[in-house]
C-alpha cells in the first residue's frame, strides 16, 4: 500500500480565519485489494473521515480542525487498518499550532528618556478569536507612571502616561493587566526604557597601516613609509654628529670600543731574542 503523506501538519493557524482541510491519498500497490478502516480515537479538536475513491483501489483521508487543540500545540495520531497482512495498521501525525490568543501590538512601549512634556504611549490588544473581552484590572509598577485603557469601536488600546522629565530608575517597567477570559487571566506588557551606550575604545598597541587616500597608489604610500623611516635616521644621525661621532653604524661603534679597550698602550717592545739575551747575562 502506498501512502502520501503520513504527516498532515496545519502549521500554525488562527482561530479567526476557517481552516482548509487535510488529506492523505492511500493507494493499492502490488498486493491484493485494500479495504482500509479508520480506528476510533480520542483526540478531541479534529474531526477525521475516511473516503472510498475507487474500491479496492484508492481511499482518501480527510482531517478538519473542529475546535482548538488542548494547549499552543496540538497533536493527534490517527490509525488505520489497512487490511493487508503485511502492513496491517498505518499510523497518520497530525499537528497544529494556534496563534496566541491575546497579543499586544507593539510588543512593549519604548519609554522617552526625560521627555520636555507629558507623553502618552500607546499599543492594541488584538485577540485571536471572535468574542468580546473584559479587562478587568490594569496597573504599573511605577507610581511615577499612569496607564488606562480605551475602547473604541471593539478595539482596546493601553495607553501608558509618561511625564514630563521622567527618569526610569530601571530599565524595564512592567503593565499588568486582568481579563476575563478563562484561558488568558493575565498578561503582561513590558515598558523599556532604551539608553545610547558608546563602548570605550582600547589604545592601539601597534602602530597604524600606511593609509591609501583616493587618488593615490600603493606604491606611493609604501614610498611615504619609507620617506619617514628615512627621516628617523637623518635625525638620529644629526644628533650623534653633535657629540662628536661619526655616521656609522651601532656595531661599528661598539667594534671599535671593544678595540681601544683590548690594545695596550703603544710602547716599544723587545725582540724575543735581545730578550734571551739578557736573561743569561750575569
């Protein structure tokens, strides 16, 4: 028996908006005829019906969401005899994801730094289904802060007041509010207050690459490079020739140093054999 797909996933779906349906398409393959029957399930939230295409032959498998999946997340394995002694029973996935029933449009308020005059931020409950809500209760855990709700033609809106000259001493400030849906008691806002940080920057250690400006070749800043290093030594050599030394090199200097310090004062000195001499004289 052949069977595509095995896995009827309805990705995430809104409450608002009807669901299509999903199918898996069983089909006869080398063996004798099929006869396929659904077995009952529990899994409450889908409704499942096995068709007859052509008997023996092919079978359709359609599965609807009746009603919500139990929790963000829905899941249901469905089973199938098939009634052939090979692959007696095929086992079908189905998933589904609801959108949140309750989200706040932005997500959070953006809170002014110090503003020059009172500010009032606002953001839209949007609700993934149909009937009326009730808020219930609202409040902020900033007493330098007000918040209220408005309600205009269905459509609720919290509005967060922020005075003027307003310094958050934290960062985040926290909306609760209470509603009457049994699914969603409460929910929270969050009210961020966002500040510029400019990171200190460490002092180079190594000194910077010769820059390139528009117009100009790198050979002709290799060339700069080399013009300056060649100024460093003009310079030290100016100053070695104001105490008197020469332009030579430091391993030269330090040659000659190690000469006149090994050599004996200059004096005349006997021949080995006037020497010899001498030392048989009485």
């Amino acid at each position: 028996m052949i069977v595509e797909p095995k896995l009827l996933n309805f990705g995430q779906v809104s409450r608002l908006q009807e669901v299509a349906p999903k199918k898996a398409v069983l089909t006869k393959g080398d063996g004798g005829p099929i006869s396929p029957k659904l077995k009952p399930f529990e899994q409450t939230g889908i409704e499942a019906d096995l068709k007859e295409i052509k008997p023996g032959e092919t079978y359709e498998l359609e599965v609807k969401l009746a009603e919500e999946f139990d929790g963000k997340l829905g899941r249901a394995d469905l089973e199938l005899e098939t009634g052939v002694a090979e692959a007696p029973v095929i086992k079908f996935q189905v998933f589904a994801r609801w959108l949140p029933r309750l989200v706040a449009k932005p997500r959070y308020f953006s809170l002014p730094m110090q503003p020059s005059v009172d500010t009032e931020l606002r953001v839209n409950l949007e609700w993934d289904d149909k009937k009326p809500h009730k808020v219930e209760n609202l409040s902020v855990d900033d007493p330098d802060l007000q918040v209220r709700l408005e309600e205009n033609d269905g459509q609720q809106e919290v509005v967060l007041v922020v005075p003027a000259g307003y310094r958050p001493l934290t960062n985040r400030r926290t909306i609760l509010m209470e509603t009457d849906d049994p699914t969603v008691k409460k929910f929270q806002i969050q009210a961020i207050a966002k500040r510029d940080y400019k990171p200190l920057r460490a002092a180079p250690t190594t000194p910077p690459k010769p820059v390139v400006t528009k117009g100009e070749t790198e050979p002709a800043a290799i060339r700069a490079k080399a013009e300056a290093v060649e100024t460093g030594s003009t310079a030290k050599t100016a100053t070695l020739e104001a105490k008197g030394i020469e332009k030579t090199s430091i391993k030269e200097v330090a040659k000659r140093k190690r000469k006149d310090t090994s050599d004996p004062e200059e004096q005349p000195s006997e021949s080995k054999e006037e020497a010899t001499k001498a030392k048989g004289k009485p």
